[in-house]
C-alpha cells in the first residue's frame, strides 16, 4: 500500500491546541488515515515487541492510560486480560474507529494529551504513550508539561512505557547526513527547536514532523520529572548490516517516585 499524503486544511497556529503544529493537525483530521490505520501497522516488527515490553514491565491487571491511542490497538490487547484502558487522542477519525471496540470495556475520551486536567492525580496504574505519539509534540515545553502531566496521574510507583524515535536513526535515511550535521550546530548553538526532522514516510503517510531523541535526551527528560528510568530497549530494524548497529527507536520503562 502506497504512503497516503496529508492534504487536510489546516487552522491558522493561533487556533490549533497547545502543542499541536499543522502537520500533526492534518494527521490528525485524516478520515483515510485512520480507516487504513490497522492495515498499515499490522505488518510492523514494533507491535509484538511494545506489547511484549508493555507486559512484561506492567503484568498486574490495572487501570491504564493510553496517550496517543489511535483506533484503540493497546486497549484491543490489555482488555481481554484485566486491564481497564482509558484511551485519549486529539483526533476524531480515529477515535471513532476505537468506538468499534467499546463493547470489550474500553473508555475512549477525546483530549490533548499534553493536558489531562479531567484525570485526578495519583488515579493510573500504567501509562503508555507508543509509536512515536510523544514524538508528535515539537516544542520542549510542551514535552515537559506531558511528562509532568503522566507524572501526576500516575499512582507512586507507577509504570511508564515510552517510544521514540532514534536521533541518530535519521543517518540511515536519505538527506539524513546532512540533517543530523546542521541539527547538532543549532544543539551547540543552544538554537531552538532542534531534533524535529519531516519523516518521508512514517505511519503510511508522508510529510510527519516528528522530534528524535537521543538517547540521553529522553532519558534526562524523565528523570527531570521524578521519573526514574527502568529500562531503555533499543530498537533495530531489518536493514544492511551497518544500519543495524543504530537504533531506529527506543521503548523505554519509567517508574513514577
């Protein structure tokens, strides 16, 4: 299946939610998108392995949250075996393609996930934010609110899982030289934003703005947010053989304090 191009209007920024640039916007309002969403995810390599992490770092059935929740995939898995997911996205499409699984318990709600006010403090048990959701969020501060956001719904002792994607994964793609020397000038330069690289094709579409973290970069994120990091799993595609010693993302676990 070709990558489906994003040509959704979109508002002026003044009218857009906090932290949601234009490109993310037009992923977001896609019809086409999230009725072909299941189909394009289906074949990738990191579904078994998130949902295999998640488990593994959250066995206890428990009430979770899923930030970034798309058509409801994690919820789909959870469910069955005990857990009560609580799914939050910006985008209608997909939510109501999630609607089609609310007879297995699922509670979907229709938020900006970097402002969770209609959640009590201390109310979650598990957090999962997958598939580069967290990477959607352009702005530094606005990564800090959402963390700082996760922190405070989650019970003391409350598991995070995260994905993102590889700063340095983007010397694999094309351009990707060039863009990682001019993006490490603007770091030294302390030049904001950096890290925010268009991906050519992510998610069966094209034009998606998404920021790369370096390892230490998220890492040092959490931690800022009284979030201690359990494990950081890196993540390898099917590539040439010098392609494989880089990361293409990262899943990583984080216990609240």
């Amino acid at each position: 299946m070709g990558s489906t191009a994003m040509k959704t209007i979109s508002p002026p920024d003044w009218v857009l939610p906090p932290g949601v640039a234009n490109t993310q916007w037009e992923y977001l309002s896609s019809e086409s998108l999230a009725r072909e969403y299941d189909d394009k995810i289906q074949g990738s390599g990191l579904c078994p392995v998130d949902n295999s992490f998640f488990l593994r770092h959250c066995p206890r059935p428990g009430i979770t949250l899923d930030l970034g929740c798309g058509t409801g995939r994690l919820a789909r898995i959870l469910n069955p075996q005990g857990y009560k997911v609580m799914g939050v996205d910006l985008s209608s499409p997909m939510l109501s393609e999630a609607s089609r699984w609310q007879d297995q318990g699922n509670l979907n709600i229709r938020a900006n996930m970097i402002e969770l006010p209609f959640l009590e403090s201390s109310s979650m048990d598990y957090a999962a934010c997958l598939f580069s959701s967290f990477g959607m969020v352009l702005e530094k501060g606005f990564r800090e609110k959402m963390a700082g956001e996760i922190h405070r719904v989650l019970k003391p002792g409350g598991i995070l899982i995260l994905h993102v994607h590889n700063f340095w994964s983007a010397l694999t793609g094309q351009g990707g030289m060039r863009w990682v020397l001019v993006d490490l000038a603007k770091r030294i330069l302390r030049s904001e934003p950096f890290g925010n690289r268009t991906m050519p094709f992510h998610q069966g579409i094209s034009g998606l703005t998404l920021h790369l973290f370096t390892e230490g970069e998220i890492k040092s994120l959490l931690r800022k947010k009284g979030f201690s990091v359990v494990e950081v799993l890196p993540l390898t595609g099917k590539a040439a053989a010098w392609r494989m010693a880089i990361p293409q993302g990262f899943l990583l676990a984080a216990r609240r304090a």
